[in-house]
C-alpha cells in the first residue's frame, strides 16, 4: 500500500522519509487555499495555453514557475527540494494535464531520470505504480512497459513477478513518483487537472529499472563516437529531441559518463542484443501505444465542446 501522510507530517518527514529514499507517498491537504481548486476548469486552461504552442507537449502542458504561478502555492519544503544542489530541473520545470473523462495514460516511467511531484487539482485519478525492483519488460530501448501489461489486475501482473499499488488520487491530494517508477493513470470526473512539478535527481537508488537504463547508456555512449549514429539515438530513444545524450537529465554527457563507468563494454553489448529482441513486439505494439496521445488542446477543445 502507499501511504498517505498529512500535510503537517510531510513537512517534518517527507525529503527525509520519502524523497531520500525513493519512496513514492501520498500527501494530503496539499491545495488548500489555491485558486486553482475552482479557477483551473477546462475552459481555463484552454483560454491560457491556446495561443502559446511552445507550451504544448504530446499529452500535457510545460510551464516555467511564473506561469500561473498566481494561482497555487510551491510549499516551502517542495522548493527546498527543487533548489538543491544534487537535484537538476528542466527549463520548464512544472507540467499541468488536463485530461477527458476515462482517458488512461499507459504504462510508462517518466525518462531522464525524472521524479514527479503530482498534484491532482481537480478530478480523480485511479493510478497503478510499478515497483522498479520487480521484473519488468520493456520495448527497445524505452521507458514503455509491454503494452499487455495494462490490461492486467494487480494480482495478474503479481503472477509475472511485479509488484503493482492501485489507488485513487483526490483533489487536493500530491502522489510523489520517485524515478523509474512506471505508472499507469486513468482521469474520471467532467474536470480533471494535475499538477507536476519534475525533477532529475543525481543519485538515484538502485534497483533493475535504473541499472538496464544505465547499461542502454553506456551502449548508447559507445554508439555516439560514431558519428551517423548519433541523430538514430536522438530520433529513437531520445524520441526525436535534439542531444538526447548531451541533455540527459540536464546534466549532459559528463553525467552519462560517471554513471555508466563501471559498466563493461560487454555488458553493454549484452544489453544491446536483449534490447533488440523485443524489436518485432515493438513493431506490433506501437500503434496500440500511440492511440494514447492526443494533443492536450484537442482534448480540452472535444471535452468543452
Ligand atoms: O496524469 C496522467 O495521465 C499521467 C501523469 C504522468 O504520467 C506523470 O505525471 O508522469
């Protein structure tokens, strides 16, 4: 089970207790006095976001900390978390999702190491998070699971060796993700909003999750002294972004270096052919998995009418 703690215990133990330990937690009454909690309708973020596209991701909305800032607070212990010297932050460190009733995000965990701070302001979520020690199938190179997973019940996914938590997130209630925490999300309610703000933290705990994305690095790392590889690692596994190595997790290739050095080349090259074994359930699976994506305006846009 994840625990739920109150906002006055969180401030006491939540960096020590949770976010020290990657450990996912729930924390409750975390919105009180926000204006969000009435003003954050669909129609309200359509209006706000609609003329900047820049802010538009595939599925979710990117905003700096000025952005809306008027209308939720960033508790002290949060920001203390996000000024720390061993924490990096993207330049759009906060995301909003807005999402139509019974939309499911799939399995995924969040890439470049990220931790995710999830605040649902409106609405309910029933999330499914995977505890990165159990075994768990992943596409070539990806932080997708297999797809079939997310039509398993926790006790059928317990019979393929993973460890799965179900619950419902309220309003007014933030679930901490630690890194390599894959986690499935379904929106109910008319209004559904969450809240993130993200993060890469420079030490992550152990666990398979995190050792197979440090082993694709070092094989990535390999791959990238040859040059005509280099935009196949940005285009596939840095899906399409620019530098997937030079920006990972905000911290570039100096980082990929320290965490990959005791990694053996021929333990990279053993990952590299497990990777791409799974290539052809890739091929079958990958439009079940993009059916997901619709770009959050376009939702909002159907949702509103
Ligand atoms: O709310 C959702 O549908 C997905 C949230 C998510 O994947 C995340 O915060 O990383």
């Amino acid at each position: 089970m994840i625990p739920r703690i109150s906002f006055g215990e969180a401030q006491e133990c939540f960096q020590r207790d949770y976010f020290d330990l990657d450990l996912p937690v729930i924390i409750t009454d975390f919105t009180q006095g926000w204006a969000a909690n009435s003003k954050w309708t669909m129609g309200y973020l359509l209006e706000k976001f609609h003329d900047k596209p820049q802010l538009v991701e595939k599925t979710w909305f990117v905003m700096d900390n000025t952005f809306l800032c008027e209308d939720y607070t960033t508790p002290p212990f949060i920001q203390n978390i996000q000024d720390r010297r061993d924490i990096s932050r993207p330049k759009h460190d906060m995301r909003v999702w807005a999402n139509a009733n019974q939309h499911t995000t799939p399995f995924h965990y969040d890439g470049h190491q990220q931790y995710v701070f999830n605040v649902q302001v409106r609405g309910k979520k029933s999330w499914t998070l995977l505890d990165p020690q159990s075994y768990i199938q992943y596409y070539t190179c990806s932080n997708f699971p297999l797809e079939r997973y997310n039509h398993l019940s926790p006790d059928q996914l317990a019979a393929e060796d993973i460890t799965a938590y179900t619950f419902d997130l309220h309003a007014g209630e933030m679930l901490f993700i630690p890194a390599f925490w894959a986690h499935k999300v379904c929106a109910s309610g008319e209004e559904n909003v969450n809240l993130n703000w993200i993060g890469s933290k420079v030490h992550t705990s152990a666990n398979p999750q995190q050792a197979r994305e440090h082993e694709i690095l070092k094989m990535l790392l390999i791959l990238h002294k040859f040059k005509p590889f280099r935009p196949l690692i940005d285009r596939y596994v840095g899906i399409e972004s620019d530098g997937y190595l030079e920006s990972y997790a905000g911290l570039g290739l100096d980082f990929v270096k320290q965490v990959t050095q005791k990694i053996s080349h021929r333990t990279a090259l053993i990952r590299l052919f497990q990777e791409i074994r799974t290539l052809s359930q890739v091929r079958r699976d990958y439009p079940k998995l993009k059916a997901y994506e619709k770009a959050p305006l376009q939702q909002i846009q159907q949702a509103v009418g």
